[in-house]
C-alpha cells in the first residue's frame, strides 16, 4: 500500500458530513444515516484531522469558509478497478450495442485482447497511459483507489502488472492498494485445473512474498473460473495471509456471493444475479455486496436486489468497476448516480457506500472513509447544499476541491 504524507489548516462549513459513529461496514438502516455537522469544522495537522466538531469550537485562527452552497464528505474510497490497463476497447462497446454479447466478444476481444495490449506496451507506456486517469479520478473526488491485476494471464505477467500497479501507486497522490486477480481469465494453451493450480502453488505465494498485493480475487464465471476454483483460491490466499475477494454472480447465477460470504470473503462485487441464498449469506456475514452500478448500465444488464440486500441486513458497498470492458468510467459521482438512478439507492446510503463501506473492505478504515479525529484530511468540497446533488446531477461534475492529506490536489 502507498500512503501520501500531509499539511496544516482548517475550514468551516454549512453542511459536513462525516460518516463516523457506527460500526463498520454499516448495514441496514446505519446505511443510510452517515453523522451530520451542521455549521460544522475540520481542521488537521500533518495531514490528519485534529478537530471534528462545530464551527464554535474551532480553535484554529483564519479557516477556510465555505459557502452556503458547498458540502464536505469523507473523500470517495473507489475499491474496484481494473487499472493498470493499456488501451480502450470502444469498438467492442459498439459491437455490443449492434447486438454481439460480452461472452461471444471474449474470444477476440475482452479480457484475452487487453492482456495482449498490455503484454505488448512497455512499462513507461503502460504507466504514461495510466497516471492521467488516475489524475482525473482524483479531480472528480476519489482519494483511495483499488488497482487489480487480472491482465497478466501467465505468472510473470500477472508479476509484472502487480509491480505496476505498486509504482502506480507510488506516482499517484492517493492511498493505494493493489489485489492479484489470479484467476480472471484462462490464459491459452492451459487447461483450467491446472491454470488454477499455478496461480495458487507459484503466483499468489510469489505475490505475497514481494509485497504486491494486498487482497487475492477471482473472477467466478462460466466463461472464466468454477466454484471448485474459488475453494482452491481461498486456500491460496489464507495461506498468503491476504483476505480474499470474488467477481460474483455477474453474467449469470453461480452461487459464488454466497460461496464467497460463507467463505468471509472481503467482498462479493457485482451481484447482478445474486440469489435468495446469496442475499440471506451476505446478510449474516461480514463480506461487502459491493455493487458496479455504471458497469450494469453500459452492459444494459439485469440490476441486483439492491433492497433485498439492504433490508436483509448486508453491507453494501458501490465502485466503478473501470476497466477497458464493461466499464470505462472512472468517475465515482457517475457511479453514485447511475447506483441512484438505476438499483434504487438512496444518497446517503450511496454516500456511506463510496465512503467508510470501501474503506472498510480495503482494510483501511483506521486511517479513512470518514471524517473523525486521527484519520486522514481526505475530504471533499461538492457543489450542491446536500449530498443529493451528487446522484441528482448526473454528467455535473460537482468536486469544487479534492483534499489528499489536508492539501488540495484536485477538483476543478
Ligand atoms: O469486472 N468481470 C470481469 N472483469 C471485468 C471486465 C474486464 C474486461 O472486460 O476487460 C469486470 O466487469
Ligand atoms: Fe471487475
């Protein structure tokens, strides 16, 4: 993981949510209920927040002041992209809306062509491609951010792009983590099983001792990985000491969410078919339902029972899913909206969700995701008088200011 290192000063604010006092990951109604300063303060020293609390108990001479159409958030914790990549895909895009499936793509194109893309870019390009998305997360508002591999497809390559995604992180100003997506897609020329067992004997134990990843995932699908896979990764990835996450229920049921949740997986993500089984599963254990809103929208996919989950008591987390593929959207604001708009998310749950959730799963909610005393001054300063322009706005970009650490790196 690369952390930034911080500054001093302090600001007030009409309206500043800080997403602290319950426990994590929230669920159920705490879901939807993050803690409110009104006419609230902030202020930090070497980039930590050393007062949280009403503007009239500020000590701090000469803060920033707000105006009354501005609100202050934790800064959004995006955990699920598929950075580092190389190239785009928007012809795939089109083919699809001219009527070819994701699957049917797959054999020419998907996961297989941006393997090679990357295979044939040099690490300067591959980087030189990257560091300007990463920039522009963190001009629409995302302080943390989740690099995975997946597009190494051989146990040097998925080395490669995982020491990538470290000197990524070391470029970009955000808190950054990287997770081995061992198992996303058969690489040619290998029979699965056996695919399978050299990313658990060879490439997650090599990871591990190298200090590259800091989660293992694995992309359950009938075009990629089995159930008996994901019993073998999360062996694997016990082993290595790194918690595990799984791609689930996706293009179609597996029964991996549930798998995934009795397994105490850290995540499930996408959940778009996610079952009765696998609602009541994430709803009793501590794995995140983290959800790709913009990545079912562009695939035009079937939506998850978003309120089963919620009212069943699982926690629920939202991402972009950026990648090449099915989701070439970097921005969380678009993700928070399409969540809204399309799977029936409420504003402060889809702000929790972007927040401590995220921050939870990533193991890094002692240092952020919300706005308390000893974490880390990553904040946001949106445009709106509420958190609700946020998903009301779609296209708007609303981040006036991106705060890394107590110092603005971006916003507009
Ligand atoms: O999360 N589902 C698998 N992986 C990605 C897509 C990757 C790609 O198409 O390049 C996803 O949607
Ligand atoms: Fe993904």
């Amino acid at each position: 993981m690369t952390e930034p290192s911080g500054d001093v000063g302090a600001l007030v604010a009409p309206l500043v949510i800080t997403g602290g006092g319950a426990p994590l990951p929230r669920r159920g109604d705490e879901l939807g209920r993050p803690a409110v300063l009104r006419d609230g303060a902030l202020a930090w020293e070497d980039g930590a927040l050393t007062y949280v609390g009403p503007a009239s108990g500020l000590g701090a001479s000469a803060p920033m002041r707000l105006a009354d159409t501005v609100t202050v958030v934790p800064g959004f914790v995006d955990a699920h992209t598929h950075l580092p990549f190389f190239g785009w895909r928007a012809d795939e895009f089109e083919a699809r809306l001219a009527g070819r499936s994701y699957r049917e793509l797959h054999a020419d194109g998907g996961i297989p062509r941006s393997a090679r893309l990357l295979a044939e870019a040099s690490d300067e390009q591959v980087l030189a491609f990257c560091l300007p998305l990463v920039r522009e997360m963190l001009d629409v508002g995302t302080t943390a951010v989740e690099f995975k591999t997946g597009y190494g497809l051989s146990v040097e390559g998925e080395l490669r792009q995982a020491r990538l995604a470290r000197r990524l992180g070391e470029l970009a100003p955000q808190t950054c983590t990287v997770t081995l997506l061992a198992c996303h897609a058969l690489p040619e020329g290998i029979d699965r099983r056996r695919w399978v067992r050299l990313a658990c004997e060879e490439l997650i134990p090599a990871a591990s001792a190298e200090g590259l990843a800091d989660a293992v995932d694995i992309y359950v699908e009938d075009i990629a990985f089995d159930l008996e896979d994901l019993e073998s990764v999360a062996t694997a990835a016990r082993l290595a000491g790194l918690p595990l996450r799984v791609h689930a229920d996706q293009l179609g049921p597996s029964g991996a969410a549930r798998r995934a949740a009795q397994l105490g997986a850290r995540t499930a993500d996408h959940l778009n078919h996610a079952d009765a089984d696998g609602v009541r599963a994430l709803a009793s254990g501590t794995t995140l339902a983290l959800l790709l809103p913009a990545s079912t929208f562009l695939m035009g996919a079937q939506v998850p029972p978003l309120r089963e989950l919620i009212d069943a008591g699982a926690p629920i987390g939202i991402a972009t899913d950026f990648n090449p593929g099915t989701s070439p959207v970097l921005s969380m604001p678009e993700a928070i909206a399409i969540g809204c708009a399309l799977y029936g998310m409420m504003p402060y749950e889809a702000l929790m969700a972007s927040t401590a959730n995220p921050a939870w799963a990533l193991g890094l909610d002692d240092r952020l995701g919300t706005l308390e005393v000893g974490k880390r001054a990553d904040f946001l300063c949106l445009e709106g008088d509420d958190f609700r322009h946020v998903p009301y706005r779609p296209g708007h970009d609303p981040v006036l200011h991106t705060f890394v650490a107590g110092r603005r790196v971006g916003g507009r």
